[in-house]
C-alpha cells in the first residue's frame, strides 16, 4: 500500500480558494504528499481582497495540532498567516517539539495591501517563530518588515539573508519577486556559508495571488519526500514557476495561481 509523505500546514483559509490553506492543500496534494492543516484564522477574500478575518483562539489552534501530530505524524511543516503575537507564539512553541522540517513562510501582508500579521507580533516572529525555521521564506517587503533591510539589488539580497539568518533559521529563501530590476525573477537561497541563486523567467501576468503560500507549500512537500533543502528550493520554484505561468482570471481583480498547469 502506498503512504504518501505527510506534510501539516499551520495557516490561514482564503475565502476565495487563491491563497492560504487552500493553496498549501492543492499544492501538497499536486507534488504527490497528503496535506494536513492546522487553521489559525479564517478571511474573508476574494479576487478584490480581504474583506475581514478572524482569528481562531490559541486553544483551537493548539488542538488541531496536537490532534494531527500525536496520531499521524507529519514529515514536514509549513507555517503561513499567524495573525498576532499569541498565535506565533503558541505555534512556535509547538514547533518546538516536532521532529520534521519546518518552513516558515512569515506572512505579512497581502497583495492588496491588507495586514494579515498585527505588528505586534513581530518581536514574537523574530525571536521565537523564525529560531525553529529549517528554512525562511521572506519576500523583500518582509525583509524589509522583520530586519529593516531596503533590497534594490541582488547585493542587497545577499544583506537581506544575512540579517534574516541572525534570527535563527537554518537557511533563508529570500524572494525577490518584487524586484523591477532585470527580466526575472530572482530568488536567493543560503545558510550563510553556500549561496544558491534560483532563476526564473518573470511572467507578465497579474494572477499572481497565492505564490508566496505555493512556493513554501512546495518546499514543505519536497522536504517530507526527502529532498534536501538544495534540492527542495529548487524543485519549489520551477512548480511556482508552472502556477504562475498559468495564473488565470477570477472575479474582478488579481486572480490566483493555477496548480493544474
Ligand atoms: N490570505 C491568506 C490566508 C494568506 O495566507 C496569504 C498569504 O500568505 C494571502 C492571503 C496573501 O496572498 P497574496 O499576497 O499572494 O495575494
């Protein structure tokens, strides 16, 4: 009988099916692993963006992890939207005790601009969240958010990763999508000794919402099937390379990233 690996997502539902939950679980599902999830908060969203959220209570949240971790067992973590400071810190205090790769993907804001981490967490995401991370999945506006580094170029990736890696994670995976700078996308992956830079071309396609939950969920799945990290990244990107390139149009505004490419 075939298992397949066994990959938890501690994250947010996305109303809309783009991002979140939502896209970890299709992901998992698409890179051949069974997706598990752990629900921190629950959005109302949709193509336009967040139309409000609501936290679970720390208690739910510790419940549903312990429910699938003492019975299952996971072989990778991914961790997403934590919303506040208790959530990170009752998540990274389970984290703790799990031993899996953990991905922590530290989401901060949307695309539209909605805030899907209170600032006051993040002293907790710092200190406590990214110390249990195998690797960290910043974006350059959470760089900017959680080290104070401004990224313009791939030198200032290289800073980026630096300051992220201060605060504990084994490797750092700075993305530096959001950079206008050169033809493609760029993303930087070091644990401060090797540097491995991943390319992909940049796609002109505004259906990008969900990449950033996408490339971390790939990267869970990659790790619980035995991947090293190297490896992993890689594998992660050229499958978010494919979703984006097939991004499509839903609803009035920016539509999700399609995982059936
Ligand atoms: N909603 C939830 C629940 C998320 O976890 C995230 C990102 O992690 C988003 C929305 C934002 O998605 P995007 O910035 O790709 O639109």
């Amino acid at each position: 009988m075939h298992i397949p690996p066994r990959v938890l997502t501690v994250a947010g539902s996305d109303s809309g099916g783009g991002a979140g939950i939502q896209a970890d679980l299709k992901t998992m599902l698409a890179l051949g692993t069974h997706g598990m999830s752990v629900l921190t908060a629950v959005t109302a969203q949709n193509s336009l963006g967040v139309q409000g959220a609501w936290e679970l209570p720390a208690e739910a949240v510790r419940a549903q992890f312990r429910s699938v971790v003492d019975d299952i067992g996971v072989e990778a973590v991914k961790t997403g939207m934590l919303s506040s400071a208790e959530l990170v810190e009752t998540v990274a205090e389970l984290l703790v005790g799990v031993p899996a790769p953990v991905v922590v993907d530290p989401v901060g804001v949307s695309k539209h601009g909605d805030p899907l981490l209170a600032a006051s967490a993040l002293d907790a995401v710092r200190g406590k969240l990214l110390p249990t991370a195998t690797v960290a999945t910043p974006n350059l506006d959470e760089v900017a958010q959680l080290t104070g580094v401004q990224v313009r170029d791939e030198a200032g990736m290289r800073r980026a990763a630096d300051a992220v890696l201060e605060f504990g994670p084994r490797w750092a995976l700075i993305k530096g999508g959001h950079l206008t700078a050169g033809a493609g996308a760029v993303d930087l992956l070091t644990d401060g000794t090797e540097e491995h830079w991943l390319r992909a071309p940049r796609y002109d396609n505004r259906h990008t919402h969900g990449t950033g939950c996408t490339l971390a969920s790939a990267l869970a799945a990659q790790l619980a099937k035995g991947d090293t990290v190297v490896r992993a990244a890689a594998a992660a990107k050229e499958y978010v390379t494919g979703a984006l390139a097939a991004g499509f149009r839903l609803g009035a505004g920016i539509g999700p990233v399609d995982h059936g490419w």
